[in-house]
C-alpha cells in the first residue's frame, strides 16, 4: 500500500472519520500525523505516531512518504496546508469512500474527501482540497471549486457554481443554475433560491443574508 502522511489528527473530528475509512478498506498506509497540537508531539494516536507540528513542516517526513491527505473541516486552514503542501512539491491522494456513487464523467481533483452514500452524477467538476461528506448529492454539470465544504445530507441541483472556501452546513439545499459566492456560508438546512454574493451567510427558507450587526448597530 502507498504510504501517506495524515495533515491534522483530531479523532473526534473529521480525521477520525479519515482513517476510519483508509484502515477499514485498507487504502492506505498511515504512517504518522502531523498536528499543531502541543499535548499530541510525541505521541501516537491509533498505533500512528505524531511527527511534528504542521507549522514545522516538511521536518521529520520518512523518506519513503511522498503523499498526503489533510484531514480538516475548516476550509481556510485545508487551503493553507494544501499550499503548503505544493510548495515542496509532495503530492496529495483522495479519500472516497466505496459506497459513493461518481459518474466516469466527473472530474476530479486532489486531496479530496468523499463520504459514504455520496452521489455525483453527470459532469460533476470538483477542484482540489474538497470536502464532500455523506450523503451529500452533487447533481449534474455542477462545479465545486477549492476548498469548498459541503455538509452531510446537502442536496446541489444541475449546473450550479459553488466558488472557493464556500461552506454548505448540513442539509443545505441548493436549486439549479445558482452561483454560490467564495468564501460564503449556506446555513443548516437553508434553501438557496438566489445567487449569493462573496463571503456572506445566508440561512433560512429561503435563504437570506445575516445583516453584518457592525453596519446596523446605532
């Protein structure tokens, strides 16, 4: 099996739901962590040693290690260690659960995560660093681009648009033909009906932006 390296190693979060899956269907090595947390250095966690901290990285990286997987729910730090990542030239592998359904149209990128019972149909455009998790549907000519987090349960109707670092909570349903803006945040169970603009949160049904309190206090 290819040897990997785990980028965050929080057991009770999305990195335990990670090798979960790699151990379960073996399809990967894991051979160490690598953690900002101080209480972590030096320790193991599942028999997998922690090799340093993120900050400190590419320090203390088997020689036989090449590629990697981030294991993080928060878009900006996954972006932040995707280009880390890059700039050493390390490569990094998918982690897509066997009960997903992918159309051989969809386009993948890397260091993506795909979650049980996941469904993505016809020309499904995903970019790098993605975050699909179960459930979730991606409906036909839809594209996601870096970044992105898309909740357990969410629906994504045909041909809609979803920028960079966007956030889609848990169930969150998207109807066709939308443009969700970079960076912005789609409440749990929200119903978008509109376009959203860049890095706002929207929540509801419909969906409606939050009023920034700081432009409304008086």
């Amino acid at each position: 099996m290819e040897k990997i390296i785990i980028l965050c190693s929080r057991m009770d979060a999305h990195a335990g739901v990670v090798l979960d899956i790699i151990k379960q269907f073996k399809f990967y090595e894991v051979v160490g962590f690598f953690d900002d947390n101080e209480d972590l250095q030096g320790k193991e966690l599942q028999g997998i040693p922690v090799l340093g901290k993120i900050k400190d990285f590419p320090k203390n990286i088997p020689e036989s290690t090449k590629s990697f997987f981030i294991a993080t729910g928060n878009n900006e730090f996954r972006a932040f260690c995707y280009k880390l990542i890059k700039k050493y030239d390390y490569s990094l592998v998918n982690v897509i659960h066997p009960s997903a359904i992918i159309s051989e149209s969809v386009q993948l990128g890397e260091g993506i995560f795909i979650g049980a019972n996941a469904v993505l149909t016809n020309k499904v455009k995903i970019g790098n660093a993605v975050l699909i998790n179960t459930a979730a549907v991606i409906e036909h000519n839809s594209v996601l681009e870096d970044y992105v987090f898309i909740g357990p349960g969410s629906n994504v109707a045909g041909r809609v648009k979803i920028g960079e670092s966007a956030f889609l909570g848990i169930g969150a349903i998207i109807i066709p033909d939308i443009l969700i803006g970079k960076g912005s945040v789609i409440g749990a169970g929200s119903v978008v009906i509109n376009d959203v603009e860049e890095r706002v949160t929207v929540v509801g049904v419909p969906a409606k932006k939050i009023k920034d309190k700081k432009k409304v206090a008086k």
